[in-house]
C-alpha cells in the first residue's frame, strides 16, 4: 500500500482500496444467524403473549364474566358488566348516539 500523502491544505488523503470481493458466509455464520434469528424469535413472541394476557386481565367482555380491573369499581357494575351482552352495549350505543344527534341538532344555527 501505498502511504499517506500529505497535500499543501494539510489533510489526509488515503489511496482509494479496492472492493473485496465477498465469498459468501460459513456455515457456522450461517449457523449463527439462525440461532440468533430464533432467539428473538421467541422473546417477541413472549412479549407478545405478554401484553395480550394483560389485555385480557382488562377486558371488560371477558366470556368467563372475569372482571380483573374492574374489582376496585364496586359490585353493582360489575354485576351490569356481566348481565349484559354484546347486543345490548350494541343498543346503549344507538340509543346514546340518538340522543347526541338531537341535542346537536338542537344547538346547530338554522340557516
């Protein structure tokens, strides 16, 4: 190689080196990647079931009437939680949503 020569500006400049030409990868690299690749493999999907299972903890709609989050709410929504079903949150939401477009109606400037 050849050495570093200095210009009149004082900065370096180095001989450009050629490109190596790459061989590809051992089968022990190969090896590694993998296990790599498999090792966080299974820590995403750990923290993946993770997070679902606190989801679940706080899931009002629970199938098995579990209402984890909501014990420090009291009995009497916890007991509404449970008696009801998905048709009737369905109905809440239509007639709440009723009600809210004519109070907006009501407030809205005629023209």
């Amino acid at each position: 190689m050849e050495e570093i020569k200095r210009s009149n500006s004082d900065r370096v400049v180095t001989p450009v080196e050629e490109p190596v030409e790459f061989d590809g990868y051992t089968l022990d690299e190969i090896r590694h990647h993998r296990a790599l690749l498999a090792v966080r493999k299974e820590f995403a999907k750990a923290k993946i079931l993770e997070d679902v299972d606190k989801l679940k903890d706080r899931n009002p709609f629970a199938a098995d009437g579990s209402l984890k989050a909501a014990t420090r709410l009291g009995s009497l929504p916890m007991k509404i939680m449970r008696g009801l079903n998905y048709t009737d949150y369905i109905m809440m939401g239509l007639s709440v949503f009723g009600t809210a477009r004519k109070m907006f109606s009501f407030f809205k400037k005629k023209k």
